[in-house]
C-alpha cells in the first residue's frame, strides 16, 4: 500500500510541514520545511499566506490525508488561540480538496515515533532521521515535528485501511 501523508506542526509564526510516502512499511520524505510569516504583519495576512501554501503542499504532493498536530494549552491562552487559527486555514485547504484530516496530540505524536509520549525534542529529532534514514537531523524543530506527525499518521494507514475494508 503506497500513501503519502502531509504532516503540519501548526502555527502563525512558523508551521512546520513535513511530507512522508509509506510503501510497503517503508518510510521516505518527500519534503519538509517551515512556512514563515513576519511578526507585524497583519493576522488575516498571515493565515492567507498559511492556507495558500499548505493549499501549494497539497496541489503539488497529492497526499491521501493530512495529519495535523493538536492544540497543546499551555500557560499562554493567547498563543493557543493563535494556533487555532493556523489549524484551521490548514483543515480549510485540505477540506477544499477533499483531503482527510487526522489530528493527533503531542504525546500521540511522540509515542508513535518515540515510544514515549513524554520523549523530547532532541529525541523526536533523532527517532525522525532514523526512520526516515535521513543523513542530517531534520531542522528546524517544526519541520521535524511535522515530519513526525506524518510519521505518526501514516505508520497506521495499513491499519484504517483495513478497517474501512473490514466495514465496507
């Protein structure tokens, strides 16, 4: 079973994107960086240079889902709101292109890829190049991240493939 999955680390001012083909229990990056977008520049500005290349991701990459990290409520309500805003243009984009949307938390995340869900970064960073047998620690950290989201997701599409088999 080939699936490519489009993993996001969600945020205004860097969403990390991270793009992961499965084939046959293989695991292969296809791309992964960071969408940037300046601190004084408008909101609604921002979210539309979010959504226009996830949309760009998604045109160009043709993934079967889109596996996006959850909100983690932290001390700053504010932030948290703002990361809501980027989960959301990023839902949009794949929702206008009919593309399934998965979220998972943090720890989900970090013990699919770890095995711990209370593993750290550094220990994301090195699990992520060993899967994906990367010569160089993927970075940024939100790239990574994203990297392990899609990880994360498309680790059990053989198993929600057979389970929509089973049930249809």
């Amino acid at each position: 079973m080939h699936v490519i999955v489009l993993g996001i680390d969600p945020g205004v001012a860097n969403t990390g994107y991270g793009i992961v083909a499965h084939d046959r229990g293989r695991l292969v990056a296809l791309d992964g960086g960071v969408i940037e977008t300046p601190a004084g520049q408008d909101q609604g500005v921002r979210l539309t240079t979010i959504h226009a290349r996830v949309g760009e991701l998604i045109d160009d990459y043709k993934p079967d889902a889109v596996a996006i990290e959850d909100l983690y409520f932290g001390a700053n309500a504010r932030s948290a709101f703002a990361v809501g805003q980027a989960r959301g243009v990023v839902i949009l984009a794949a929702g206008q292109r009919s593309i399934r949307c998965a979220s998972y938390t943090p720890q989900q995340v970090k013990a699919a890829v770890c095995g711990s869900g209370k593993a750290a970064k550094d220990q994301v960073q090195r699990m992520v190049q060993s899967l994906l047998s990367l010569t160089e620690l993927p970075k940024p950290d939100h790239a990574a991240d994203a990297l392990a989201v899609a990880i994360c997701h498309a680790n059990g599409a053989p198993l929600r493939a057979a389970l929509d088999r089973a049930s249809a």
